[in-house]
C-alpha cells in the first residue's frame, strides 16, 4: 500500500506553508515547548480525552493519555491532548444522553478545526464511544478507540456486586423491608471499587465491545479491567498504532461498513448488550453511511444466539468475561455468523484477530451448544401502541411475562410516577402494566434511563419482583426486568402512548413481536382529536437546539442537520 508522504499530511496545511499564518502555528507550537524537529512532517495525532472530575468512570484517563502519547511519539508522531465533554453517567443531568449529539459535535468540530491528522479516541462512559465515534465518523480521519475499561467486581460480604444491577436488586429489598440502613451503606461502599466503567454488561461495555466489532480498537482491547497493566500496554500500543494508520491513510469509513454494523449488532446481541446499543448503532451507522435499521437489527439478533453469562442478564461481571478470554473467545463462538473478512484497525482482518483465541471458562463464555437463550438480547416490537418500533431486553424478563395482557395504570411524567407509585390507595395489581409517558427524546427531555419503573412498593411487599412496564424512555443497560422501551413514537409528539388511559388493556406478546392496546381505532382518533401538544421544554440554549433538531429512537435520535454525509470543506487558513 503507497504510504503518505509529509507535505500531503492535513497538518502540512498548519505547519508546512511558508507565510504568516505558518509562522504563528510553528511559533506558537515552540511556545509550548516543542522544536520543530518534534512536530515538522509528523502526523499529529489528536487525542480526544474525557477525562474529567464529574466523571468517575474516567479517572485513570489522564494517565493513559500519557501511555498513548508514549506510543506516538515512539511511532514518529506528535500528540495533542484535547479535552472534550465528558458525559458521567452517574453524575450528568437531566440525562447524559442529552449531550451524546454535544460531544459528537465537539469530536468532529476539534478535529475539523486543528491540525489533526489522526485521532485516538479515550473514553468509556455510556454516551463516550458512540458520541466520539459519530464525530469521528463524520470528519473521517484516521481514528481509533481506547475503551476506558471496566472496574473490578464489587464485593458486599461474600457476595459479587455488579455496577447497577444490584443497586437496582438491593434497593427493591431496601424498600421490600429486607436490607437495613447499615447493610445499604456497606453496599454504597463496595461496588465502585476502582476507577473504569461499569463492569456489567451495561451500556458502556456493550458499545466498547462494538468498537471492537467495527474494527475501531486493537484487538482484544474492549475486554481489559481498567486497572490491569495490560489496559496501560493496550493504551500505548494504540498511540503507535495510529501513526502508522495516518500514513495507511485508514479511516473510519473504511472500517464501520455495513457488514461491520452487522458484525457489531451480531456480538452486542450474543453478550445480551444493553438496549441503548441500538439507538446508538442507528445513529453510528448514519453517521458512517452504513445501513442498518430496527428491522434489521431485530432478524440479526433473533439469528444470534446469546452466549455471555454477564449480568444484568447473566450471573458474572466484566473481570470474569476478561479472564473467560474477553471478546476475541466470544468472537470465535462466533465465527460463522460473523463476516471475518472486515478489516480493522491493526490493518489486519478480524478473522486474522480472533486466530487462536479460545474459551478459558465455559460457564462465562458459553459453547454454542448450550446458549443462554437460542436467540440475541435485543427484540423489537411493533403494534398499534409503537407503530415505529419499541424495544424489549427478553433474556431480563421473568419468562411468564413474555406474554402478557393487563390494564395500564398510567404516570402522565416521572414525577408523578414519584408522588404516586408507592400510594398503598394505587390501584394495581402484578397483572398491571406499569406506563410512563413523557420520557422520551424531547419529552424527558433527552430521552432520560426512565424505563424499569420501579415496582410498587405494596407489590414489593407481596413477594412481585417485575411486571410489565412501557415507557418512551430508555433504560441503564446495568437495569432487568419487562421493561418496553424507547416505544416511537414519543408521547411528547402525540404518539399513542399518550393515548393510553387508566384501565386500557395493554397485550404484550414478545414471541410474535407485537405491542398493542386494545382500544378501538376510532376511540384512539378521538383521544388523539382532544390531545394537547404540550409546551416546548426550553425556552432557549443548547436544549432548544435539541428540541428543534433530534429525530426519535427508532431513528437513533441524532440531529438531524448532522446525519448523512455531506461533504464539509476543509477550512480555510488564512
Ligand atoms: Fe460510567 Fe456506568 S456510570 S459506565
């Protein structure tokens, strides 16, 4: 493959012209302590890092931004750190995912704007890689991911803690009457253990393992606990790794393709990855000019079988699914219904990348012969009640509830699911269906981890651990449960779910894929007639933009003045 040479290097514009403007660049470069022999006819390599105080997760990511400065300058690179927004899940309100689009936004415009030739992308935390890789996917450099990796397992007395899931699971005995104050505060202090992301198979390890699967990372890379040295060797490695990318002149449309969305969608669906996945797919994949929408993700997931013994929906946590063999042992389960011939960011293929690995502990990584469930994690709905799509996490759900009809007690928003869920007077029973309206991408706003409702208090007391819940929300990948999700389109725009009243029969039939409510057409066109659009949530500000612009889930709530690929000039210097 013919290799770059310096002067046809982006950067080349900033540094290598002879005028005023290159004066100041180079000037202002030795400024910062550098000669010129430390940058001139080097690719720069712009690292995108989240590091931040208001996010846990990414603690450690100041220092591993030095191990992959390390690795590009031992590769004849020049680095250059560049903050960007940090979206801390446990932190950020009303809702990280108000600020994917944000950090998208400021992934493309950092590169776009700088002398960048190549792009290490440092990050982890849920919104992180999907939000730096649709940036990186519209400006279209070089680029490669560091995912921030999970933290070590919890531990509370002589029980394993996964991130989420058991605050989700101890809360519910908390509120059962079953855990006291102290035990609570015992738990507070043992399930965030180390700095990394969530080590469930919450949002941020599924959307690692599909950078992975798109050819984004090294190999090997999504899989790696956070504060293992080999996650500091990965960092490195991936600093040298994206010199020789810039001068390969790899890029990121060369690697996110159609058939490695498919390959991403086939992996997230074998680990019963989160469901926020699929948004965040549907607009990776926009971004990218690949195809793929809920349709298509539903028949790759009903193909896929699910093998990743990981809780929410599983037994063990990220640090065990590592020492199993990580991604590349699944992967090889995998194999014949992955395409093997996509290239990644190594320059190799996967197939090449996934040679050798193998399963170290059955009961993690599960053979094909006896799978947790036949088919993936994800199920797409459809029916009077989400004519675009709703989502539902099958192997989460207590199995009775797979099919299920029950009258709707209805919260016309979260705060008065709050004031009333726990009323001993609420009228409902295990058979209810639990409905939130108001949840969703302009509704919440910005489509807030609503989703698994809490379950009634006087129901918790009977012994009801799930029942079925709909909303226009998403839900934490970390969360379990009969959760409907992300049901399209949104109440907030008038879609049926703010049709549904008190009493209204909901069936729910995951099987057949169908959501619906049992009323009439002409009664729901009535209901629809009386509806009342409601008052727009900001009146100015980067919330407006968002309101003006987000498309709705089944869409991958991108802005829709980002989608697509419209060339953009490169700009001017002068
Ligand atoms: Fe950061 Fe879960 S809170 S990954």
């Amino acid at each position: 493959m013919a290799k770059k040479k310096p002067e046809e290097l982006r950067s080349h514009r900033w540094y290598g012209a002879e005028d005023m403007r290159s004066f100041g660049h180079r000037s202002r470069t030795k400024q910062q302590g550098y000669a010129a022999q430390d940058y001139a006819g080097k690719p720069v390599i712009g690292i995108i890092n989240l590091w931040s105080e208001a996010n846990p997760c990414h603690t450690h990511l100041r220092t591993r931004a030095e191990e992959v400065k390390r690795g590009i300058w031992q590769a004849g690179g020049f680095p250059m750190e560049m903050p960007a927004l940090s979206p801390g899940e446990t932190i950020m309100k009303p809702t990280t995912m108000l600020y994917r689009n944000f950090l998208a936004m400021e992934t493309e415009e950092l590169l776009r704007a700088n002398p960048i030739d190549g792009a290490v992308l440092l990050g982890g935390c849920d919104k992180s890689i999907p939000g730096m890789l649709m940036g990186a996917a519209s400006m279209n450099l070089p680029a490669i991911v560091v995912p921030a990796g999970p933290m070590l397992r919890g531990y509370w007395q002589d029980k394993t803690l996964g991130s989420g899931s058991d605050v989700w699971k101890y809360w519910a005995e908390k509120r059962a009457g079953n855990i006291s104050d102290k035990e609570w505060g015992e738990i507070e202090d043992g399930i965030a253990r180390s700095f990394g992301t969530c080590m469930t198979m919450g949002t941020a390890s599924t959307m690692a393992a599909i950078a992975e699967s798109l050819g984004m990372t090294l190999p090997g890379a999504s899989s790696i606990p956070a504060p293992d040295s080999n996650h500091s060797r990965m960092a490195s490695l991936s600093g040298r790794r994206i010199v020789e990318m810039v001068w390969e002149d790899l890029k990121p449309t060369d690697l996110m393709t159609t058939r490695a969305f498919e390959n991403a969608v086939r992996v997230a669906m074998s680990m019963g990855g989160s469901t926020n996945s699929i948004v965040h797919l549907i607009a990776m994949a926009g971004r990218a000019g690949a195809e793929l929408d809920l349709d298509k993700f539903d028949a790759l997931s009903r193909a896929t079988p699910f093998l990743c013994n990981v809780r929410p929906s599983g037994k063990y946590l990220m640090e065990d699914f590592y020492y199993a063999g990580g991604i590349r042992a699944l992967m090889v389960q995998l194999r014949d219904l992955l395409h093997l011939d996509c290239r990644t960011a190594n320059g190799k293929t996967l197939g090449d990348n996934i040679e050798g690995a193998k399963v170290y502990q059955e009961d993690v990584i599960l053979p094909r012969n006896k799978p947790l469930a036949p088919e993936g994690g994800v199920a797409v709905l459809r029916g009077n009640l989400c004519p675009n799509g709703a989502v539902i996490k099958p192997p989460a759900v207590e199995p009775h509830l797979l099919k299920h009809s029950g009258p709707a007690v209805v919260f016309k928003d979260y705060n008065d699911m709050n004031a009333r869920l726990d009323d001993p007077n609420l009228n409902v029973t295990k058979d209810s269906v639990l409905v939130l309206q108001n949840a969703g991408p302009l509704g919440g706003p910005g489509f807030p981890e609503w989703g698994q409702l809490p379950i009634p208090q006087k129901l918790l007391k009977q012994g009801v651990r799930d029942m079925v819940r709909i909303s226009d929300g998403r839900m934490s990948g970390t969360s379990y449960g009969a959760c409907v999700l992300h049901v399209a389109p949104e109440s907030f725009v008038g879609g049926p779910l703010a049709l549904v009243q008190e009493g209204d029969i909901i069936e729910l039939d995951v099987a057949a894929r169908k959501l619906n409510l049992k009323v009439s057409d002409a009664e729901l066109a009535r209901r629809k007639a009386a509806w009342k659009k409601p008052a727009p949530k900001y009146p100015r500000g980067f919330g407006l933009l968002h309101s003006l612009h987000v498309t709705q889930a089944d869409k991958g709530c991108d802005y829709d003045f980002l989608e697509g690929r419209a060339p953009i000039p490169e700009p001017e210097i002068h």
